[in-house]
C-alpha cells in the first residue's frame, strides 16, 4: 500500500505512460513528492502550462501513445486549455492529472478555487474527480483508456490534494485496449462503386491515412483508378518525403481549395471531415465541397481507416497497382536576401533524413510543400485546431519522444509568442530542436482578412493592431534569454549555413530569419 | 445605422468603456476594422490572451470602472482564464468581448469551433452569446451593467462573426446603474453590541473597505474601542503609506495567520470573506478563525460597506475617534550583496509618492510590507486568485489608466514567466512601469510546502521540479528582446540607482535583482 499520488505514477507507469509534462503547484506536490519513488517516470518541467500541453499533444503524434500532463487547479487547466484544444481536433491521446483542493477543503472557496470539471469539458471527453485513494488507480486506468480510444482523445483527471496524499492504494494494471469497430462491407462497396462510377474522383485523406501504409493504400487506388489524392488543412502528422507517395494538402484560403477541388463529382473522405471554410466570410460559402459533388465517408472515427482503405484497394482489384511514389528532389541553397519563400528553400535544401517538421508558420510556410515535397522523407505536423501557439510546444514533445530524429519547428513570430517559454525546456533537456522564426513582424494573415472582408484601406489604428513591430521583437535575445543557442541570419547562404550547423551540434538552436515586413 | 462591430464599440465608449486589451483574430477582425470609426476607444495590443485580461484587471482596480478585452474564441478565452480567475477574485468588473464563428457556420464543427460559453462559466457570472446585429448594443450594455454590479464581475459576451458584420446596428445609451442593497440596522447594532462586549475583537477589511474612507472608519473604531484592524491576505487594492491607517495584511503560511488572530472573542468581515488556508494539509484546520471566535459579517458583496463602516462608526459613537495614522518611515537604502530582504528595503527607500505597487513575489517580498508601510502614500495591488502571472499584466492595466502615476511591478522569476509577453506592451506603450524581477531561479513557495507536508527530505527528481536553474533565465535579455530597458542587479547600491533612475526617466525599466538561489 502507497499514497494515492505514489499509485497514481505507479498506475501510469504501468500502462506505459512514461512522461509527464508538468508545471505543478501546492496541491500537486505530493505528485511532485512521489516522482523519485518511480523511476520510470519522466516529468518534464515547463514554464507555462500551455507548453505542457502542446507538449503532450506532440509526443502522441510521434508515438501514437499518451503522454500525462500535470497542472495546477482550474487556472493551471485553462493555461493548458488552448493546446488541449489543438489536440482534441489532432484526434491524440492526452491524460491530463489535474491537482484539486481536498476534498474537505472546497467548501470554503479559497482563492484557487473554481469549477475544474466545467473547464474541462471543453477539449476533454473524459472528465472525473477521483474521490478517494482506494479508488484513484482505478480511475486512472479508465482515464488512459479513455484517451487512447479509438479515437484518440482528451481525458482529464481530476485529483484533490487528500486523496493524493492519503495511503492505501495500490497501483491498477492497464484495461484493455478497446477495439476498432468494424469496417462495413455495405460502405466499401457502395465507396468502390462510386468511385469506378465517375472519372472525377477523390481521395480525402486524414488522421492515421497519412501514415505510410494508408498513403500507400491510398497510392494503389490512384494508379489503379485515377482518383486523385488530398491530404486534409490540419494533419496532426502527415508521413512524406521522397519515396513515399504524395499527396496534396487542402490550403489555407477557400478560393485556393475551391481550385484544388474544381470538378470533382465524388470526394471520398478516408479519416477525414467534411471540408468547410476556417472562417464564414461574408457573401462566401462555407462548405468547400464542389456544388454537385457526392460526399461519401469511407470509415468513422472509432474504426480503423487502414483496414478500410485495404479493403477498398482489394474492392477495386488495385492489389497489384503500383503506387506513384515521389522521386528525390531537393531544391537549390537560396542566395542573397532572405524571403519567406527563401526560408523555405533553404529548409528544403537541408532537410536531413528523418526529420520532424512543426509547421506554424502559417503564410510565411506557403512555399513549404512544394520545397519538401523531394525531400529525405520526413513526418509533417501542423496546426490542427487553429488555436496558434501549438508549433513550439508539439516540437518539444515530438523530441522527448524521438530523441534520435531532428525536429525543426517552423514557427510565426506571432505565434511563438504565444509559447515562448517552450524555448527554455528544450534547453533544459538538450531537446535535438532546431527553431527557425519566420519575423516578418506582424499578424501577417489577418492582414490578408482584411482585404478578404472587403475593407479596401484599413485604418491606421487598424493596421496598428496587426503590426508587431514599435518594438521589434528580438528573438535572439529571447532564445539566450531562455538558455538557447540563438542566432539571427538575413541571407539565403546563411540561413543554410545555420541549419547544417544546427542541425550537426547537439542541442537545441534558435534561427531568427528576417524576411521583408507585412 | 452602423454594422454590429462600429455599434458594439460606440456603445462600449458611450458607457465610458474607453480601452480595450486586445489580441484579435479573423473573427474579431470587424471589431478592428471599426476602430478608426470610433477613435475614442483605445485598443491596446497585447502578444498573449492572459496579458489583455490582467491587464483589464489592473486597469479596474485602479479606475473602479471596466475595460473590455478582445479575444479570439474559445482558446483565446482560455488563454485569458486565468487572469480572469484573478479578476473574479478581486471582485473587478471586466467585459470580455469574444468573437465566434458566423451563426450560421457553427454546425460544420470547424478547427476553432468549441463551447465558448462553458469555458466562459467558470469565471464569468454574466454569459450571452449575442444573436443578431440590431442586439448586440442591447447585449453589450447588459453585460456592462452586469460587470459593473455591485458588486464587480466579469462579463462575457460572444460576438458571432456576422453579428459584428451586418448593418442594421444602432449604439445603446447605458443603463442605470444598480443601487447597493441597503444595510440593515440589525446587522450594525448587532455587530456593535459585539465590539462593545468583547476586549478581543477585530475588523477584517477587504474590497473596498481598503482605500483611505473605509480605512478612517475602522482606524476611528479601533481608536474608540480597541478592536484590531487587519487586511485580507488577497487584496485588490489597498491604499497605504504615511498618513494613512495602517493595517495588518494576513500572513499566507496558515501558522502565522493562527499567530496574527491568536486570542481574538469577535471577528467582524467588513468586505472581507471568513479566512481559510488558501490551501489543505494533512492534518491541519483548513479554518484560520481562532476556535471559539465569533465571526460576524459587517456587510453583503452587493451592499455598500463603506456606508456600513460609518454607520458602524455612528452605533459605536467614534466620529469623534481620533484614527492612528501612519507616520512617515522610509528605511535606510541598503548595501552590499543582496537579499530579498535587501530588495525590499530598497523599494521602500525609493518608494516615490503615489506609486502603485503591483506585488507577485510571494516569498521574496516578505519583508515588503515593513520596508513600505511609512513610504509616501501608495496603492498595493496583490494576487487575488492564486493564479501566478498576474503581477507584470496588472501593472500594465494599472499604468494604462494613470499614466501620470508610476508603477513598481514586483515579480517573482517563476511568475513572471508566465505572462512574460506584457514587457512587449509596456514598452509598445511606453507606460511608466518599472518591473523588479525576485530571481531566486527556483519556485521558492513550492520548497517551503515540501517541508510543511513532511517530506523531510526531498529526492532529487521532486527537487528538479521546483528549480527554475539549468539552464538559468537571462531576465535581461528577455526585457531586451521585447524592447524594454534592462539591467541586473546583485548589491543594495546598484538596485537602489537602478530603481531612482527607473522612475526618473520615461518609460518603462526592467531591473533583475538576482538574490541566493533558493
């Protein structure tokens, strides 16, 4: 018998949730207490909580496993609630460990006293407060079940201070894993149908179909039918590179998506949603689906998108296609003054073999595919649930839990900031991170809201709200700050120049590339 | 007619609702987009949700009327929760202005699509999501009226998109606003009989009971009959320094507060709540009364406790009471290596006359009440909520709305972090702000708990989650790299020339007093 946090650690160790990303306070103390009685766990401190969840939501879509975090009350969750929202549309599994007051305590609403549950239920499907130390274990185990799914989600646990420092639990073995409902031959067939039907088909792939084996799938259909491929806006993890089939991804801008879809009569989604618009504009459509065109869902969310689309490459006999794989391009070292395309290129020209690429540099990355497309192959993971401040955070858990793979994060000067203390955890586990910040010293993108609402000449307290300039944000001064080895480059030759070394020295690195303000 | 955006703001400025702390995305565009139509509305950029709402925060308990904030859905709402924790807890009035999906973009579950309302629950009393354009100035002078109170609330309202964009919009004059429910008679005679029948008896302040007319009431009171005068641990705002009543602010460690209270028959809670241990400990007595103290309450968060005070005074016969005002005591400029101690004493040798004084080092900024109580008169704004990184967002709000005051932000290496982006709005707006940062490069408050739970010797990995070294932060570079005056400090000479000549010259400073690691 042990206290109930020194079970709870036990509990998760046990089910293989090994990592805790953390940012503790007084009612998770006896959490804290009880790390050096299990070993294998690893708590990874961080300075904001929203980095601990980012974090969280980055190692689960390296590892297709959960990660805990650690938060302080009511407050410490809303800190962490913009990146839990990131996650719950990545579709990964997160465990959050909530401290609470005693429970004997609450009635007296003390200062940090509010209604966590409430909180919580906004990004978690899976929300309890543990009640008593026998039970905690147990509770834990449902709440790493519930995670896991399938699908992947949010669940949060709520532990109140006594039941954590109490003795008399024991730590609970793992449920097991639930399964995958089944994959309906009535869809596969009416999907094969549709598809041999028209010879203006596509493919919308999403979630675990970016993987290899359904890009792969997915490739066989292509050669064998014609149908073309996409790749959903927000992937949580898109495998690509050279020799890997290539897909494209919907873009950003209604009008860009309208382009990419023109004349499809069947979209078929494999993991994917329903395209719409990120945003209403007025007089625009929301949806992105070609008028006319037959939306058909290959497999929900709780089944196995794989075996789907397997079965969907024997329904269609393209067992034998042979998938289009992308041959090895790498562009060109860019040279002279830097751009947002040049940044780019330059990422392209040295990106190494088995990098993971976090990708937050929203405008300033539209170039990105097309100078990676050839590249070593790579995992790709980009902002899914538009809550900015995501891209710094999933880099830090995406090294943590692949420490022999280089990650390079992408990052909006806007955004980094919103997470910039990420920057000081990857210091202080020596996270193999290269940041590269795209300052062009503005909310670049609402600049461009801006012409798309109609309003031909913004004012100038408008655009002032758009600028992040008076004063310039020095980031390498924000990198040292952080204990980071920061430098800042204007050139293509040494923008390359920083990325080979970067990413030779061990460590993190930060590139501040200046490219022409918005 | 205007479109829902230009009315919104006109109705906010026609309210006296004049500033607003921004952090704008594409549904909040509109809103920007009006700005230059109603130039009476002062939109101050910040880079982080939790900025804007402490700084709004600030802001209210330095003019007692609200600012608004401008937020980007559901996420940027939970960005800004924990300050509005703190700000629920100071009993401020802030009206949150969130913009949303168009209405009729909901249904298709979009990236940034969540429950705003349900997050907005947990800080918010007011809620509404606004519905059509002719009522959203209805809408915003309820919510005004609403976080007005009494007593102060925060108010959310939730803009649509195409709510803040169609025409057909009018501005609202504000409503009238609500009266304090009366005080009873009973309730002051009671409470009189009790100070008269007792030599143990004490007033425990708190909201609005702490600025200089609450204060003369109960100093005549004590004068009259010897009750003891004390200050809630969690104070918004209390008006202090030479000439004022001085009171005793509660201790956070529980067994100090059991020492401040020792003895008391009769506890009178004039604006303040029955005080209870912000935390639980295995144990220990949650309740910080004495046992057998009768706890009486003066007056209602709806009533006007000011006006029960004087009627207090009146029952008591003590509006002939002398008041015992603080003499003038300003402690000598300290010398040699520094100390948190050290750091304190030099804020109360400099202390200039009508500082504000926003306080979030919580261990270091021990000695601050001694070191100050004889300074020039001053306003000291503390943590209400427990929700750390609030401090450096407060002291923005505060120097917005008194630019001619200067502001000392007190901060704690640890909570500073956490709200770091504020330094970037200082300098923006060029506020008289000269921040102190304790940095002791741990969480000091969490070493202190290990010992008081009886982890008598804590192991290596609980202790690596309490220290913020390895590497260590560069407070320094940080201000720097957002454009913010810094310097470090490590003697009692250096800090005490660092802060006269903060306070002298314009604009805002950032001083780093590095103190013994804890």
């Amino acid at each position: 018998m042990v206290n109930g946090a020194h079970a709870l650690i036990s509990t998760l160790v046990g089910a293989g949730v090994e990592t805790c990303f953390t940012n503790p306070g007084t009612s998770e103390i006896h959490f804290v207490a009880a790390l050096d009685a299990v070993p294998e766990m690893r708590a990874v401190l961080t300075l904001f909580e929203g980095v601990a969840t980012g974090a969280a939501d980055g190692y689960a879509r390296m590892k297709d496993a959960p990660a805990a975090t650690l938060l302080h009350l009511g407050p410490g969750l809303g800190n962490g609630l913009a990146n839990l929202h990131n996650a719950r549309r990545a579709r990964v599994p997160v465990i959050n460990i909530v401290g609470d007051h005693a429970t004997y305590h609450t009635p007296y609403d003390t200062p940090l006293q509010s209604d966590i549950e409430t909180v919580a239920r906004n990004v978690s499907t899976w929300v309890r407060t543990s009640r008593k130390t026998e039970e905690l274990a147990r509770d834990a185990v449902e709440a790493i079940a519930a995670a896991i799914g399938p699908p992947g989600q949010v669940a949060t646990l709520i532990v109140p201070a006594d039941v954590s420092w109490q003795d008399g639990a024991e730590p609970a073995a793992p449920l097991a894993p639930a399964a995958s409902s089944a994959v309906s031959g009535d869809i596969i067939d009416a999907v094969a149908k549709a598809i041999r039907g028209s010879h203006r088909t596509g493919i919308l792939l999403g979630d675990k179909a970016l993987r290899e084996r359904g890009l792969i799938a997915a490739a066989r259909i292509a050669a064998a039918t014609g149908t073309r491929l996409f790749a959903e806006r927000n992937v949580a993890r898109l495998e690509r590179g050279a020799g890997l089939p290539a897909v494209e991804r919907l873009a950003y801008w209604p009008e860009l998506v309208s382009k990419q879809l023109n004349g499809l009569e069947i979209l078929i989604l494999a993991g994917a949603k329903t395209p719409y618009a990120s945003f209403a504009y007025p007089g625009k459509n929301s949806s992105l689906v070609p008028a006319g065109c037959e939306v058909h869902e290959l497999s929900q969310p709780t089944s196995d998108v794989l075996r789907s689309l397997e079965e969907l490459v024997q329904a269609l006999d393209a067992g034998d296609a042979k998938p289009a794989l992308q041959t090895a391009f790498v562009p060109p070292r860019p040279e002279g003054p830097l751009t947002a395309e040049k940044v780019c290129q330059a990422v392209g020209a040295t990106l190494p073999e088995g990098a993971i690429l976090s990708d937050e540099a929203i405008t300033s990355a539209l170039a990105l595919p097309a100078s990676t497309a050839g590249a070593p192959r790579h995992d790709w993971l980009t902002l899914t649930g538009g809550a900015i401040g995501q891209g710094l955070p999933v880099a830090v858990g995406a090294a943590v839990v692949c420490p022999d793979r280089p990650v390079i994060a992408l990052e909006a000067d806007g955004s980094a900031l919103y997470t910039i203390q990420s920057l000081w955890t990857m210091a202080r586990e020596q996270l193999e991170v290269t940041v590269v910040i795209f300052n062009n010293r503005a909310y670049a993108i609402l600049n461009t809201e801006f012409a798309r609402i109609g309003v031909q000449e913004a004012g100038p307290r408008a655009k002032a709200q758009l600028k992040l300039g008076n004063p310039d944000i020095d980031f390498v001064e924000l990198g040292n700050g952080l204990g980071i080895s920061s430098c800042r480059v204007d050139t293509g030759e040494q923008l390359t120049g920083a990325l080979d070394q970067a990413i030779t020295d061990p460590g993190p690195h930060l590139i501040e590339a200046v490219i022409p303000a918005v």
